[in-house]
C-alpha cells in the first residue's frame, strides 16, 4: 500500500521528537499570549512559556478539559482573531450545551492530509471512489472524510447518512470503491445489502469506519457482509475530527499523527503520566492546530499507546482500540461495566444473535437493574421456546463470567430494535430520569 506522507509518517523517531519540541514551544507561547485560560492555569502553576524546552516539559503543563469548551462556549478558547477561522463544527454530545470548534485554512489543509494519510492506507488513491455515508454538517464525520478523498484526488460521492435504499443502489451503480461511515451504520447497510442480494455488485475493497467503539468481532462481522477489509479511524472534533490516528493494513493499532498531535497515558485519578504500554486515560496537545489549539487534553477514552515498529513502516506510535470511555462507563451496582463489553459476548456467541442490542440500565428497589436486549437470528426465530430460552441463558451467563454481574436477556425478533443510520444508542439508562 502507499504511504502518503511518508517523509513524515516514516520519520525516525528521534527527528520526530525534534519536531515535535520545537512545535510543542511554539504552541505553548503563542497559547499564552492569546488564550485566556491557558495563560490562567500557567500562572496558577507559576509557569512561563520558556520554561517549556521540548516534549520532555510536557507533563509540568496544566491539563485542559471538555468542560473548558462548555465554559467558553463558543469562541472563548479561539487562538487566532475570529476572521482567520474559516469553518466551525460542534459536537451536541449527550449532556449539556454543544461544544464549538473552530479552524483556520491551515487547520483545515493539516486535517485533510490526516484523512488523507488515512485513505491512502487503506490503498485509496486519485483511482478511488470514495462514499462518505457520515452525516455531513456540524458534526466532523462528513466534511473530515470529504476533505481527505478530494486532497488524496478520489471521486467523492458524498451521500451524507440516512436513505439506506439509496445509499446502496449509490454504492452500486457509481461503483464505489471506499466506504466511510459509523461501524454500526456500516453493519446495518451490510444487513440491508443481504436483503437486497446485491452483495455481488458491490465494487467495494475498504471501509474506513469511526465515531464510534467497536469491537474485533464486529469488524469480523462487517468484514463477512461487505466483503471488505474493514479500517478503524480514531478522531474527536475537540482535537481535529476523525483522522487524529488512523489504522494501516497490519490492522493492530491506529497510528497517530504525530506529527501534529501528542499523546500520553495517564493514571485518570492522579493525572501521573504512566510507564510506556500501560492502559490508563489517552491525553492530547495539538502542537500545529492555529484556531483551536488546545494542551493535555483529557479524552476520557481509555488505552494503551505502542512504540514497537510497525511492519507497514510508519513509525508513528500505535494506539490501541479504546477499551472503552471513562465517561461513558456505566457503574451498575458498584460494577464498572463498558458497553462495548457486553457487546463482545452477543458476537462471540455467533449466529444465533446478531449484533443489534440494546442495554437498558434500571432502578428497582433501590438496585440498579441490567437488562440487555438483543436480536436473534432468523434462524432461531422459527425454533422452538425451548431453544431461545437456552441461548439466552448462555449469554446471561457468559455476562455473568465477563462482567460478575447478574443480568436479565431477552432475545427479541429479528429487526425489532431500532435502526440508527448515525451513532448508535445501544444503552437506555432510565435512573438517570429520576
Ligand atoms: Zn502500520
């Protein structure tokens, strides 16, 4: 596969240290003068820009939170005056007011080589045709992908999400090549492509599929339905928007643009930088982002970075899958339970169930309840009582064994679970409503 960048994502290690100091000092200092808060929390540490030499001062640096972006909502954290921001997008998020990011020509050009980057792994080039079934609009999924078909030269076919029918008589007659969208909605399409008996058709080679966790066995399943290989992208609209890292064709961790953005991995109680390959909270600086720069940024998404070279030549670090949001984990009866766990035990059982699931977290009696609903195959379907009973009883089980939590399964018919043609609601958590 082609490298597109890859003076850069192959740079030895040590040129990448070098460049990301001498941007890290840059950042720090043209932060201090023009952010507010950051200047704040600075002087709250008693620290000055030019006590910050290169990525060894990293961790001395105050840590910035989503919260700020609510608090400053929506251009009080902008680096640059408002005419050189030449787009804005927002997250809505699941709580609270929608954050605002903004970014200037060259903020936009640096995202687009990131998706770029991205497309090209997946051997992408000015021959691809490139499907962009995310929303477009104020989320960051549509024109972020948009963005890095046109800089990589492929025909974009920008469909936006939603129109399922349409999307796939799209993907058909203008023989689209490269799929981008949400894991889930890409299961659903591959659902609707078997119903459809278009599978043959389809021109499809790769999908690069974001936005939302995903687990190994469901990139197995999207795999099976697309006849594809099937890519994860990494990304937040906070940092850049997807393409923050990007996976290549060894498809063990998704390498991160360095070149632009740090990680590091810390402990999410004490804020300590952790030992290289330990799993704790994924934290980002943007070292060359102009109108929305921010530093140590806490993601709240939990996992390990990889130093080790990778056979595809990148040297850029690794990051593995998040295991899960440090925000989005659900604590039920005093049990720290992700989401995407459970969802690993419905694919493991295989056939009898399909990945469409929903957990429902209750109050009853003043203990938290679990109920988790999931669709049986067809079939199961036409089997007997007696043998959907034993299926649900395995997972309860196996639920059991993963999480040490006792829960309620209900195998429902088959597409009775609402769709989701964006990220999908997989969890209904009504003690919130209380
Ligand atoms: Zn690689």
């Amino acid at each position: 596969m082609a490298i597109y960048q890859k003076h850069i994502e192959c740079m030895p290690r040590q040129e990448i240290k070098k460049l990301q100091s001498e941007r890290l000092v840059w950042q720090v200092k043209r932060m201090y003068e023009n952010v507010e808060l950051f200047r704040q929390r600075m002087d709250e540490k008693g620290l000055k820009p030019e006590d910050i030499k290169g990525v060894e001062d990293l961790s001395k640096l105050p840590f910035s939170y989503k919260q700020d972006l609510r608090d400053y909502y929506p251009y009080g954290l902008f680096a640059v005056p408002m005419k050189e921001i030449k787009r804005v997008h927002a997250s809505s998020g699941t709580t609270g007011k929608q954050i605002v990011v903004g970014y200037t020509q060259k903020d936009l050009e640096m995202w687009a080589d990131c998706m770029a980057r991205q497309i090209s792994a997946t051997g992408g080039d000015e021959n691809s045709f490139v499907q962009i079934s995310y929303g477009y609009g104020l989320f960051t999924g549509g024109l972020g992908a948009h963005d890095g078909a046109t800089r990589i030269g492929a025909t974009v076919i920008p469909t936006s999400s939603g129109n399922t029918q349409r999307q796939i008589q799209t993907m058909v007659d203008f023989g689209s090549t490269i799929l981008c969208c949400t894991p889930s909605y890409a299961m659903y399409l591959g659902e609707a492509i078997e119903e459809m008996g278009v599978k043959d058709k389809l021109k499809l080679k790769a999908g690069i599929f974001g936005a939302e966790p995903w687990t190994e066995d469901m990139r197995a399943a999207i795999e099976e339905k697309l006849g594809i290989k099937a890519y994860d992208v990494y990304g937040l609209s906070e940092i850049m928007g997807p393409g923050v890292s990007y996976e290549c064709e060894e498809q063990k961790g998704m390498h991160v643009n360095e070149d632009m953005f740090i990680p590091e991995i810390i402990d999410p109680d004490t804020g300590e930088v952790l030992p290289e390959g330990e799993s704790g909270e994924l934290v980002f600086t943007t070292i060359t982002k102009e109108g929305f720069p921010l530093i140590r940024y806490r993601t709240r998404d939990i996992c390990s970075l990889n130093y080790e070279q990778c056979k595809c030549g990148r040297t850029f670090v690794r990051m593995n899958k998040p295991t899960g949001r440090s925000d989005d984990m659900l604590i039920i009866r005093g049990v720290n339970v992700f989401p995407s766990q459970i969802e690993e035990v419905l694919l493991r059982i295989g056939g009898d169930v399909t990945p469409n699931y929903q957990i429902i977290v209750g109050r009853e009696n003043n203990t938290d309840t679990l109920d988790v609903q999931v669709e049986m195959s067809d079939k199961i379907f036409a089997d007997d009582v007696k043998s959907i009973e034993l299926v649900e009883r395995k997972i309860k089980d196996q639920i059991r064994s993963v999480l040490g939590l006792g829960a309620k399964v209900t195998l429902v018919a088959p597409k009775t679970i609402q769709r989701s043609e964006g990220k999908a609601k997989r969890v209904i958590d009504t003690r919130k409503l209380h």
